[in-house]
C-alpha cells in the first residue's frame, strides 16, 4: 500500500506540468506560423482610415519611453508617455466609448459621448466633466493602438509607406505597414503599425525615434473582442453622493494665446508649412503634417519660470544664445523668454538643430539669425 506522501507525488507532478504548459503558451501562441498576404501599403493604409467605425472591447497596454521635461502642471501627460499604462477599452464610436486605466494607485475610467467626456476616480468618487476642444492634452484613449495608428497614418504619403512582416498580436494575425517621415526636420525614425486585415483596425504601434533602437512608444492591445459593446457599459452619470467638478485641460495654452498682441508667425517654420488648429488663438501655431509637428506657443509665466527649473535640472539640456532646449526620444523642446514677448515654447517630434532653425525664423522671439 501507498504512503500518502508517495501517492500525492504523482497528482502534483501532473499539476506542475500542468502549470509550465499554461506559463509557456503565450510563447508558444507567438511562435506559431503568422499569415500573410500581399495587400499594398496604401491599401493598407486605406484600410486603417476605414476603420474608425470599427466596434470593439479588448485590453491595451502602452509602453513609452519619453523622460519629458515637465512641471507639475503637467505631470499626468509625462506619466503618459515614460511609464507603462494599462487600459481596458469598449469602443462603440468615437463619440461614445469608455476607457478605464488600471494602476497600484486604483482605477480611472474615461468616458466619452457627443458633448465631452466624463473622468471618474473610483477610489475618490470624484466625477470631472471636460468639454471637447482641438487643444485638449493627450490622454489614455489617444494611446489606444487603433487610435493612435489611424492618427499617425492620417496624413503619410504613398511614398513614405512600406510593407513589413506581420505579427501575431492579440490572438490575431497582423500585417505589418511602415511609414518613413520625408520631413528632414523630423526627429521619428519610423513608425510600425500591425493592422488585422479584416476590420482594418491598427492592433500595434511602435514609434522610433533617430537616436535610439529602444521604442520611444510601443502600444498594442492584449486581448480584444470585435464586438458591439453595451451601450449601458459605455455610459456615465455621476453616481448620488459623487463629487462632481468641471475641467478645462486646454486653460494652460489658452491662458497665454490670449494676448492681446500676440507674436506674429509665419507660413513655415524649420521647412515645415503651418496648418490650421480651428479654436486656437492666433498667437498659437502649428506646424507639419503626420508624424513631424511642430508647436509654439506661448506659456504663463509661471509655466515658464517651473520649466526653466526643471530644464537646468537635465544634464542634457543645451542653454546659448539661441535658447534652452532638450530632446527625450524624438520629442525637442525649446523655451524662449525675450524681454517684450514674454516666454514661448517650441516643441513637436522635430530635431534639436530644427528647433534652432525655427526659433531664427522668429525675430520677434529674439532669434538668433
């Protein structure tokens, strides 16, 4: 007869095995044959444009490697795009979808409908409206790889497409689509984009920098569901006893467009040719298409005098006579601080040296020619 002990052994070797076998298969799942076909870049690129009314539910996470330089103001787009965001999406629409972000700290969902969205902290019980507006700062649903995928191909060029090799991601096979900014003033060395050839919809997104083989953003969902999402799971009204406020994300950059005699801009800035941002202050500019923008605009004081600090606080920041400037990934930043202009901000996914290039450009900053 059998010791217990003896008798045991058997039954938890199986467990074990049973374990190693759960632990390996992502691994296994991954190095499975993944298909491909030979759909055209700009087909593929068409693709991923069309799919904007694609519905779905999944599990994202967002990887990204920018140390921006940032004052406490700001400090929640910083996290954003340095730290490892976890995002759990249902997605009915653009104008109605919910994103909820999963950290030690608790839980936060985003909920959008027609007129705006709603931010609820679970663990405070705080509710926060916020209008929509062209100049509200990143948030969590701007990092989804569907989202961020058809933003970044929005504008490429047939020319600047390449084809790549697919992936499996999500349990679905991906093919892969390369765009190559033409702009010399870009800091992106490219980004890659894994599309599920059936919805069209952008599963991965990896942005390069040229400084550094270590992503500067890698984004790409875990898990997802091609299915209508409940309209009652997207939804949101402040729950009875929840403190509810209101918040204007845009306040920052408004605060100082507002001038009364703002700087005058010009059409182009480092090569790049300025675009129209509807709802922005003239004294706000924009600059480039796709991948490589370029922004200036003015900032509060106080902004700039945090800032300053921060910027000396970098042992990679660059102060002469054309300005204080640093680079994180493939994102520049530039103050100016003339003495009748008040201080201006350059910043966008362009090169140090084409920062220095715009800021010449700007006389009425005190470029230096």
């Amino acid at each position: 007869m059998a010791t217990p002990g003896r008798a045991a052994a058997p039954r938890w070797a199986v467990v074990g095995v049973a374990v190693a076998a759960l632990a390996a298969l992502p691994a296994l799942v991954g190095a499975l044959p993944v298909g491909d076909c030979p759909v055209p870049a700009a087909e593929l690129r068409a693709e991923v444009l069309a799919s904007d009314g694609v519905t779905y539910s999944g599990y994202a996470e967002s990887a990204g490697g920018l140390a921006l330089p940032v004052t406490d103001q700001l400090d929640s787009v910083a996290d954003l795009f340095s730290d490892r965001t976890e995002m759990r999406v249902w997605w009915r629409s653009p104008d109605d979808h919910r994103v909820d972000v999963l950290s030690a700290a608790g839980e936060t969902g985003v909920h959008r409908d027609a007129r705006g969205t709603w931010t609820w902290e679970y663990e405070r019980a705080a509710a926060t409206r916020a209008a929509t507006t062209p100049l509200a700062l990143p948030a969590p649903p701007d990092l989804l790889p569907a989202t961020l995928g058809r933003r970044l191909l929005s504008e490429a060029t047939d020319a600047e497409l390449t084809r790549i090799g697919p992936r499996r991601i999500a349990g679905h096979d991906a093919l892969g689509l390369r765009v190559t900014p033409e702009e010399p003033a870009s800091a992106v060395q490219h980004v890659d984009v894994w599309v599920d050839p059936g919805s069209g919809l952008p599963l991965q997104v990896v942005v390069l920098g040229r400084t550094s083989e270590v992503p500067a953003l890698d984004t790409r969902f875990l898990d997802l569901e091609l299915a209508v999402p409940d309209a009652s799971t997207t939804s949101f009204a402040p729950p009875p006893g929840a403190r509810v406020g209101t918040a204007d994300q845009a306040e920052i950059v408004l605060e100082a467009g507002r001038r009364l005699a703002p700087v005058p801009l010009p059409g182009t800035l480092a090569g790049l040719p300025r675009r129209t941002l509807d709802g922005a202050p003239p004294g706000i500019g924009l600059y480039g298409r796709g991948i490589t923008l370029l922004a200036v605009a003015p900032v509060p004081r106080r902004l700039a005098d945090e800032l300053r600090r921060t910027l000396a606080q970098s042992p990679d920041a660059v102060t002469d006579e054309a300005g204080t400037r640093i680079a994180a990934g493939p994102v520049g930043l530039m103050l100016l601080d003339p003495p009748h202009a008040g201080p201006y901000v350059l910043t966008g996914t362009v090169t140090l040296d084409a920062l220095v290039e715009a800021a010449a450009q700007l006389p009425a900053l005190g470029g230096v020619r």
